[in-house]
C-alpha cells in the first residue's frame, strides 16, 4: 500500500478545526497488512414461524510491518440464535 498525502491545502481548508497535523504522515505510514475474514452461516426452520441460524467466523491478521503496535493475531467467533416470526 502507498502512502497517502493528506498534507494538500484541500484538506486544511475542508478541516480548518483539525488539532493533529497530518502533513508529516506520509513519512512514517507504512501499513502492511495481510489477513483472513472467512465464514459460514446456516439456517434452520423448524415451522413456519420458528427457526434457527448458526454461524462461525474466523479472523487471521498478519501486520508484516508493525510500528504502532502489532495487530497479528487470531480470532474464532460463534453464533447461534432462535428467531419466532409473528
């Protein structure tokens, strides 16, 4: 990923109230990030009115680059919930 210049009188003109100056962030943002976002959901109806849904997701990041802090790390999230229509 390149790096981004917010440092163009544009962008001080659309955000005059800004307290954090942004013109020397190009030299130091280097973001690089690899990751996984994959999941899978089901659905189950039991009658008309009642049912069921399951789902699992798993999160893998890899931050080739870490100066800020190191956001490598892995994730696995459950869900499941019992729905009624009325």
């Amino acid at each position: 990923m390149g790096s981004f210049d917010l440092s163009r009188p544009d962008f001080s003109a659309r955000f005059p109230n800004s307290s954090y100056d942004f013109s020397r962030t190009p030299e130091w943002s280097n973001l690089d990030l690899e990751g996984i976002d994959a999941g899978v959901d089901a659905k189950y109806r039991f009658t008309t009115n009642l049912f069921a849904r399951g789902a699992y997701r798993y999160v893998e990041y890899d931050d080739n680059d870490p100066y800020l802090y190191d956001l490598t790390g892995r994730n696995s999230l459950v869900y499941f919930s019992l729905g009624y229509l009325f």
